[in-house]
C-alpha cells in the first residue's frame, strides 16, 4: 500500500464523511463493537459478581464434603495450587444445661470459616445483630435463639457438650452455608473446632459430615477440580453452587439465558444494519468508480483503494467502540451492583479484543463484498441515468454474509448449534414475516386508500416499489418483532419469578415429625391465624439407589456424572396420592390411588455386598412403582420401564419407573428426587416433612412448635429467599442496559431501512417538485406511506413475537403459559412513530433544497 493510496483513502473516507454516506455504516459498526465488548465485558463481570454473592451460600467456592477425615494428600494439593482453605465438622449431639439436655445440631468450624459471606450474631439475646468472618474462640460457643429461650440462657453460662465444658458468648442468628440438607439440620450450635477432641462424643461409628472449603481463582479452582473429581469415592461429594443451593443456581442459569439471547439479538440487529448500510454506501460510489476508471485506474488499484479503507474505518470504529464499551458497561455495573456486597473483579481485555474481531468479520462480510464488486463497474457507467441503481445480487455475497453473521453469533455465544438455529430462524422469520406483510399491503391499499391527494400518492409509492417495500417492512418487523420479544420475556420472566417467590412464600421447612404429631403441628399453625396458603405433608425416609436394571448405578455413567447427579448419597424418599403442585408429568403418568405394587418376583436371589461387606439382601418380592425427577434421570440414564434397586436401612427395595416428573426446586416447598406410589413405603419407620410462612416479627412464635414436638426440627430459609429476590433484583437492573442496545439496535435498523430506498425517492420526489408540486403535498404522502409501512410492521411484529414468547416460555425458561397484552401496543406505535419519522426525515432535504438544486445533483 503506498503513500498515496493511503491519502487518497483517507480522503475519500473524509469526503463520504461530510457527504453523510458514511454515517449510517459508521454508527452500526459502533454499534456493534460496543454491544460485543460492552455486553461481553459487563455480562462476564456481573456473572463473576452474582456468582460471588451467591458462593457465600457455600462459605466458600467448592466444598469437599466427606464421612471421614480427608486425605491429606487433597488438602496439600489445594495448597500448591494457591487456593484459600478452611474446614468445619458436623455432627448430631446432647447438649446439656443444668442437667437439661437438648438434642442440637453442631458444627465445629476452623479458624478461616467462613471463607465466603459472613456469620451474623447478637452479642446478647436483646443486643442488635452484627455480622462479621470469626466464629467462636476456644472454649465458647454461639447458639440460636429457641435455645437461649428454650434453656433460659445469659451470656457467659456454662453448657456442656459431651465432656467438655463451654461458654455461652454469643447468640448465633444466621451462616453464609445454612443450606437446606434436613439431616445436619436442628437447633444450631457453633464452636470450635479445637474443642472437639475434648467433648470425647467423637467414637466409632459416630455419624459425622467433614466439610472441607476452598476459595480462589476461578483457573485454579477448575484445576483442582479436574484433579480432584477422578480420585473421589463414592461417600465423597464435591459440591458446587448447584448442588448445594439448586433455587439460587436456577436464577443465575435463567439470568445467563436471558442476557446470551438478548445480546445475541443486539449483534444480529447490528449485523443487519450493518449489510445495508453497505450495500447503500457501494450503490452510492458507482459513478465515483466509473470516473476513477475514465481517469485510468486499474481494477486492481480501485480494489486496493477500498481495502484501505475499511483497514482504517475497522481501526476508527474499533477504537471509539472500545471506549464507549468500556465507559458504559463500568457506570452501569456500578449502578446495578452498588448493593452486592462482593469485590468489583477486574475487566477482562478479552472482550475488547472480541469487540475488534467482530467488526473485522463484520466488514469483511458484510461491507467488503458489495464494495468489492464495484471494481467490475463499466467506465460507461457514468453516461447512465441509474448510476445509483441496485448491485446485482451475488450469491456468493450473500453466503459470505451468512457465514459472517455465524461466525459473529459463534464467537460472542460460544455456541455453533445456537448460531446456525439463530442464522436459520432468521432467514425463516424474514420469509414468514414477509407473506403477511404482503397481504396486508394488499388489502390496505384496495380497502382504505382513496381519500385525498396524500393518501393517493403514498398509495402509489407504495404499489410502484411493492417487492422493495415488502422486503424493507420484513427487516424492520423482524427487527421490532425481536425487541419485544425480548421486553415480554424480561416482564414476563421476571414477573413470573416474583411470581414463583410471593410475600408469603414458605420461609420454614420443619422435618422429623411422627405421623400422630401431624395435627399438634396443624392446630398450632391454626392458632398463629397466619393468612398463607397451607402446604402438603409429606412422609420421607432416605435410602440409596444402587441398581439401575440389574446395573450398579456407578457402571452406567463416568464417574464425574454419577458425583454431579447427587445419587452418591442417600436420597430422601416419598410418596403420596397426589402430583406435587410444583411437579409436571413429562412422561407416563401419575399412580392411581390404589396398589402400589406393579409387579411381583418370585424367585430369590440373594444379593452380597451391596453398600458393604456385611450387607445382603434378597431381591424377590414386590415391585413397586416410582417416579423419578427428569434432571436425575436425563444424568443417569433412566427411562420409562427401568427397574431401579434401593437399600433402605436393610432392605432392598425394587421399583419401576412409571412416570418421569419435572420440579419447580426454587418454590420453598417440599420436594423430591425419587416418589412412589401411594403407601408404598408405609410399613418402614418414616417421618413427616412440611413447610410454612412465619412473618419475621413473629419469628419467634416459632420456638412453640420446638416445644410442642421436641424432636421436631426447624430450619429457616428465609436467607435463601432473600437471596434470590436479590439475584433477580440485581440481574433486572442490569438487563435495562440490554434492552436500551435492543432499542438502539431496532432504531438503526429502521435508520437503514428508510436510507435504502432514500437515493430513488430523493429523485422521484425532485422530480415531483419540478413539476410543480408542494412541500406539504410530498411530506404528507412520506408520512402517510411511512407510517402505514411502520403500523403494519409493528402489527406483524406483535403476532409473531406472542408466538415467540409462548415458545421461548415452555422451552427455555420453563415457564408458565401466559399472553402479553400489555406490551401488544408497543410495536405499531414504535413502527408508526419511527418510520414515520424517518419518511419525514428522509423528505425534509427534498423540500428545503431548490428543485434545480437537486436536479444538478441527480
């Protein structure tokens, strides 16, 4: 490239500058570089955020979760790899006061605990609550209220655990990691993890959970994980957000859904946008083409000259994008997570990388090959009227262009499957789009269009470029189509979340109660005359699956499935007449309130070693019939008809799968994996589970039922409530930046829509002035066909966007079905005020410039 090709592209570049060819390309190139680095950089900072917010349900990033003691092997291996540790024990205990002794809860934390969130305490039963990262020191321990009002205790008295005697110093009101596992669970007690060995409660046989906690670079955590998983036995479990809080994880999942699509739609607006503006810019440099050839360039120079300049326009844009990207996104992750309660991480360089990768694909695709083509111009050319006609359609542009939009929803979605569903759905949307939009021409133009000179004008413009029109009416209709889409999935997915987690959502699980403790429970909930809607109970006990088909679970999937299933643990187990609320049927069907037995095996068969050495048991006798949670299924394996084996206590239990269940997990209610048929279980010991609303002033009513049922226990999720209601909060926030690219994005692409037709309708309306015809006659007939263009393609827009949401509902958010009337008048009014304005827009030139004026120019 030589000295002058460089100037002379850079003055061309000025020239179409001044001469507002270049503006429209300009802007939906900025566009989207700023959506691809902005989003990019704002969504994976925001992700890492929430995600922090949310780890502080675990105490920590991962837990290692253990019977025994772990090896110390994991714990060095942890260390070399520069990751944060601490651990804590629990365990199941008599505490005693003044001879009085309480069935509790205890978990001995280490020093470091907790490495994520914070403990909240009172230093008294009456003093305000603090939160702070230090558990209790040697020789204290923190207890919950119910057990200070139930044992009447004062800081600073004794109690004892085992042999060893502690002090009361603080009153414990919350953990970061107070999950919902109902064994661990009861009337907490913390302390040290140094006192343990005096208590002398810690003897062969003892049930005993270690929790081993780790925090640290997300890079070195996946390290240990790859290294860790393959050496995990089956009592080990290594839990992530998802297991150990699945409500928390199912609204970051749904919140990643929503920002990918919506973002996506942004770069596929820009990438619209984009193509014709260039095919516009390329049909505007015909004739400059033609004179360079009469002055004596080459084919080839002409080619070379406007490879240079996109070289500088990706620079420029890539530049300025960057910027606005990078401004944007920090002031409004600012504002969206001014209340998260984690440390800002640091922006990542890739995304602006990402940025300038994209609008180089973006001009290599779409702006370079109609631009390319102009070197095949005739000198003669510039002789012809039409030197601002079409290009001839190359199909091998438009594959480039295909191609070049995968490529850009590939490398911002990291999704081939999703870029090429999006890419074909696209081009379909544009097609269907466009049959309805036709017919509606039609019949608008034959039924309504005959009352005065405006009308009859805008009518034949309308009828005089009805291929052309169509096509553009498609575009801008997809384009708004999209936009509300994306504003009735946000309404509806966030509405529906709120939904989901109301004012009286469940903020309590109570578990271990007998069957004849039932209506004491009832009658007690009835006396605190609460106005929520009472939840089921039921019974539970747990037991292990081990077989699948006569198959040990652990030969039918890797080894690192069957540790992320959760079935490497005891499951809780139910049943019940009737389909849980929060549960959907997706195959077979619920049992019938009758046998619970659906098959019978008469032949023994003794079976060895199933969960240890010295367990056996015998495989003859009923079948049972059970449904199992889709998710479980899906990772094991299981489908209708499977013969599924489980050791309960020491009894072996064989069921076949009838039915396959969806569950709503984040609802607060009870639920579970594995659900038999009605009193399937009922001759083994069980107890009962439920849940229910207490209003945080009367919290305390709560330590009633504990006394009522001793044995009973209680757990609060109200934590994990507010958790969500947080997450969703925040993540709505956040996601008004998205829809303001999404407005952006639609606003260019109408921009286009009206510059494409621009050039012939500058001529045609020139010409009209020339023979005499006013300025309010032009105008008029402008906005009377740009916004009947404009109301037919937010009509359109809004049929086939409910069509859309009623999809996106029951297959990716998995949602209730629910209409959107609310948002129906959104895109007529945008098509008819935007297009409109742009009709004006695009004649306001032709009636403040003298007829002759513009007839030199054309």
């Amino acid at each position: 490239m030589s000295a002058s090709e460089t100037k002379l592209a850079l003055k061309q570049l000025a020239t179409d500058w001044r001469s507002n060819r270049l503006q429209l390309l300009v802007v939906a190139l900025i566009l989207s570089v700023t959506v691809v680095a902005g989003l990019s950089a704002f969504v994976s900072r925001l992700e890492v955020m929430l995600v922090g917010q949310s780890s502080q349900f675990l105490a920590a990033d991962r837990v290692l979760s253990d019977p025994y003691p772990a090896n110390p092997e994991l714990l060095q291996k942890a260390t070399e790899l520069g990751l944060q540790q601490a651990s804590h024990l629990s365990f199941r205990s008599m505490l005693y006061k003044d001879d009085e002794p309480v069935l509790v809860s205890v978990k001995a934390a280490s020093d470091r605990y907790p490495l994520k969130g914070e403990l909240t305490y009172r230093e008294g039963i009456d003093s305000p609550e603090i939160t702070g990262q230090q558990g209790p020191e040697l020789g204290t321990v923190w207890l919950e209220q119910r057990l200070w009002q139930q044992l009447g205790l004062k800081v600073g008295d004794p109690v004892y655990i085992g042999d060893a005697l502690l002090r009361v110093n603080r009153l414990l009101v919350a953990e970061p990691d107070r999950g919902a596992g109902f064994i661990t669970m009861g009337s907490r007690v913390l302390m040290h993890l140094d006192d343990v060995p005096a208590t002398n409660v810690i003897q062969p046989g003892s049930r005993l959970t270690y929790h081993y906690l780790f925090a640290g670079d997300t890079n070195a955590i996946r390290d240990y994980e790859d290294w860790l998983l393959p050496q995990l036995s089956d009592s080990q479990r290594w839990l992530d957000l998802e297991k150990s809080q699945p409500t928390v994880a199912t609204s970051l999942e749904r919140a990643k859904r929503f920002f990918l699509l919506a973002s996506s739609i942004v770069v596929v607006l820009a990438s619209i946008a984009i193509a014709m503006a260039s095919s516009r810019y390329a049909r505007q440099h015909i004739k400059q083409v033609a004179v360079l050839k009469t002055l004596g360039m080459t084919s080839q120079r002409i080619q070379n000259l406007y490879l240079t300049m996109l070289v500088f326009l990706w620079l420029g844009v890539t530049f300025v994008g960057s910027l606005l990207a990078y401004g944007l996104q920090e002031v409004v992750i600012r504002y969206a997570t001014a209340s998260l309660d984690v440390a800002m991480p640091a922006i990542s360089l890739q995304s602006f990388i990402l940025g300038g990768v994209c609008a180089l694909i973006s001009l290599g695709c779409f702006a370079l090959p109609p631009l390319i083509t102009l070197k095949n111009i005739p000198a003669v050319r510039i002789f012809q009227l039409d030197a601002t006609a079409d290009i001839p359609v190359v199909w091998r542009s438009l594959a480039v262009a295909g191609i070049g939009l995968v490529a850009l929803l590939i490398i911002y979605t990291h999704s081939p499957i999703l870029s090429l569903l999006m890419l074909a759905g696209l081009v379909l949307l544009v097609f269907i789009v466009a049959l309805p939009v036709r017919f509606l021409l039609g019949y608008l133009l034959s039924k309504g269009l005959r009352a005065g000179s405006f009308w009859s004008l805008a009518k034949a413009n309308i009828q005089r470029r009805m291929t052309t029109n169509v096509v553009q009416v498609a575009v801008f209709a997809t384009a708004l189509m999209l936009l509300v889409t994306l504003i009735g999935v946000r309404d509806s997915l966030f509405t529906q979340w709120q939904n989901q987690l109301p004012e009286k959502t469940p903020n309590h699980f109570i578990v271990n109660l007998q069957k004849h403790e039932l209506p004491i429970f009832d009658d007690w909930l009835a006396q605190l005359g609460l106005d929520s809607e009472p939840v089921a109970a039921y019974p539970m006990l747990r037991g292990r699956l081990i077989e699948v088909n006569g198959t040990p679970v652990t030969d039918r999937v890797s080894k690192e499935v069957f540790q992320r299933s959760g079935a490497n643990r005891e499951l809780n187990l139910s049943w019940s007449s009737q389909l849980p609320a929060d549960n959907a049927i997706v195959e077979g069907e619920w049992f019938a309130d009758g046998e619970a037995v659906v098959e019978r095996v008469e032949d023994a068969e003794v079976i060895g070693d199933v969960t240890s050495a010295e367990d056996t048991a015998t495989r003859a006798g009923p079948i049972l019939g059970v449904s199992v949670e889709s998710q479980l299924a899906e990772r094991l394996n299981i489908v209708m008809g499977d013969e599924l084996s489980f050791m309960v206590t020491a009894e072996l239990v064989s069921a076949r799968v009838t039915s396959i269940r969806e569950v709503e997990w984040d609802r607060m209610h009870p639920n579970f994996y594995m659900m038999f048929a009605p009193r399937a279980l009922d001759h083994m010991a069980h107890t009962y589970m439920t849940s229910f609303w207490v209003p945080d002033d009367r919290k305390t009513e709560v330590n009633q039922v504990m006394t009522m049922i001793p044995t009973s226990v209680v757990i609060d999720v109200a934590a994990v409530i507010q958790q969500i209601r947080s997450i969703v909060h925040h993540v709505s926030q956040a996601l008004q930046l998205v829809l303001v690219f999404v407005m952006v994005g639609a606003l260019v692409v109408m921009w286009a829509t009206v510059q494409a037709g621009l050039d012939l309708r500058t001529k045609e309306n020139t010409i009209i002035r020339a023979l005499g015809g006013k300025r309010g006659l032009i105008i008029g007939s402008l906005l009377c066909e740009f916004a009947l263009l404009g109301f037919i393609a937010g009509v359109v827009a809004t049929i086939m966007s409910e069509l859309i949401l009623v999809v996106l509902q029951a297959f990716v958010f998995k949602l209730d079905f629910a209409l959107h009337p609310e948002i129906w008048w959104i895109a007529p009014v945008m098509g008819i005020v935007m297009v409109g304005a742009g009709g004006y827009l695009s004649a306001r030139r032709v009636v403040s410039t003298t007829p002759m004026e513009l007839l030199r120019e054309v």
